[in-house]
C-alpha cells in the first residue's frame, strides 16, 4: 500500500542530500512475526546528514490486516525548524488512518507564524483530509499543527490524493529548510537539541502502536524498538512503575 510513497520519499531524499546510513540496533531494522492472522514484517531505515539529524521510516507489512509507513525526520538542532511526522496506517481496504504534519516543537505565536502558518495554503488544497478528529492519545495542542492531514479514509483516495498531498507537504518542507537560518548561538540550539529530547519522551510515552508492536513481535521487542529506536533520547519509565 505504501511501496510507492516510500520510493517517492527515498528518491526525494537522496536527491537532495549526501545521506549516511545511521545504525539501527541490532535485531531492531527487521522482524517477522507469525502471530496474527497473516505473518507481519517490519523494516525500519535510518539515515543523516548535516542538515537533518535523524531521518527515520519504518513500514509495516501484515498482507491485508495492516499496512503502515510511519516516519519522522528530526532537522539538525542548528535549525529550530519542526519535524516532519508521517503516520499512514491502513488496517484492510475500509480502515485507512492519515496522519501528517510539521511537528511544532514551540506553541508561541512567533514560532507558528514562522514555521506553521505556511502550511495553511496546503491544508485548503486538501479539505477532505483534514478533518478535524478528535486525538485520543495525543494531545492535538503539543507537537502537532493545526494545519495537518488527518482523516480517515478510504484506500482509492490514499492511492490518489494522499499521495499528491504528502509530495506537496514533503516539497513545502524542503522549501523551509532551504530557507531556514541556521542558528549560532550555542543556547539556542541547546534549547532545540532539549525540545527534540522532550518530543521523544512524550511520544515514546504516548505512541498508541506499542499495543500493536506488542502483540506482533512481544512485549521485550516492543519496549527495545520504541526507546532504541523510534524515540531513542526518551528514558524508559522507571521499571515497575505503570504505564500511563
Ligand atoms: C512505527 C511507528 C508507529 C506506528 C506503527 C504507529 C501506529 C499508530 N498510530 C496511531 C494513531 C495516531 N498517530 C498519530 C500521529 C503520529 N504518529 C506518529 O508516530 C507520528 C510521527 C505522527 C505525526 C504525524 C495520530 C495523531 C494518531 C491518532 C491518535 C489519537 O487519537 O490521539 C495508532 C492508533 C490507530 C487507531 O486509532 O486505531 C497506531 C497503531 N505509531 C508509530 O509511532
């Protein structure tokens, strides 16, 4: 389902950057799971380079149960821009979960009009994947814009306007980082490397696929892939205390 969008990221990506591979632990970038009704695959890739920090995509293959491509891309913290978060999840032909967005990592009014604000014109291009739902594990007011994509909707529209709407987003994010002032002052990039830290942290906190990554690959895998991985500068909750 999502073979193309990963090409097309990938191409993007190596395109315009002079890319290092960035080591996934071991046991981490592949797992096959037998549990479910149709055997689940997971592969996970992880580059750098200057200008971002930390470019990772995973995708989630489980034939005709699942389908997902998840991804965040993490600028490097000489750039306050925000992150750039991918979540497209498909569950069968019917249940098909968009999520995209510059990840804000600052809520004040200075921040939004500069690195926010020029994601409304894409928004209104694609009324129909903005749908305003109500976020359960996250809150809509922290790391995310309100100028995201997020719908449910159905595979034809994935294939087609969901598409074209995340090449428009991934382009209008390279347009911010050519443009973007590197900052020099060595306390203002501590405060962005602190607010890329505490993304990870509330996500790995909050990331509604542990559940998931749980009852594919185990409980011990899950737990590895969230806070090695996916959000490695989160510290585990300390152990035996209860989650959320
Ligand atoms: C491989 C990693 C990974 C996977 C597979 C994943 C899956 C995942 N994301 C979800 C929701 C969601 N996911 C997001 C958004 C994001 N989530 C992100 O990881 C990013 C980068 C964004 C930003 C665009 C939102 C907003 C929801 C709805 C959650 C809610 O209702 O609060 C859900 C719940 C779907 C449901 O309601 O049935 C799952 C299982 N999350 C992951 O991190």
């Amino acid at each position: 389902m999502y073979t193309t969008f990963i090409q097309h990221l990938e191409q993007s990506l190596f395109q315009r950057f002079n890319l290092q591979s960035r080591p996934i632990p071991t046991g981490l970038e592949y797992k096959v799971s037998d549990r479910g009704r149709n055997p689940a695959t997971i592969r996970s890739w992880c580059y750098q380079c200057p200008e971002l920090r930390k470019i990772r995509y995973t995708s989630i293959d489980a034939g005709a149960s699942a389908q997902i491509l998840n991804s965040v891309i993490y600028p490097s913290p000489h750039y306050e821009l925000p992150l750039l978060g991918i979540d497209f999840l498909s569950f069968g032909q019917v249940k098909n979960l968009i999520v995209m967005d510059f990840q804000p990592l600052f809520q004040n009014e200075a921040y939004l009009a500069k690195y926010i604000y020029p994601l409304k014109a894409l928004q209104d291009k694609y009324p129909e994947l903005a749908q305003d739902l109500e976020m359960k594990f996250y809150d809509a007011n922290q790391y995310f814009s309100k100028y995201l994509l997020f719908a449910k909707t159905d595979a034809e529209t994935v294939r087609t306007r969901v598409f074209t709407a995340f090449k428009d987003y991934l382009n209008l994010y390279w347009q911010m980082l050519d443009s973007v002032e590197p900052l020099t002052n060595s306390e203002d990039i501590q405060r962005i490397v602190k607010a890329q830290k505490d993304y990870d942290q509330y996500s790995a906190e909050r990331d509604p696929a542990s559940g998931l990554f749980s009852s594919y690959f185990g409980h011990e895998w899950s737990e590895r892939f969230l806070y090695e991985f996916l959000f490695e500068d989160a510290v585990p909750l300390a152990a035996g205390s209860v989650k959320k």
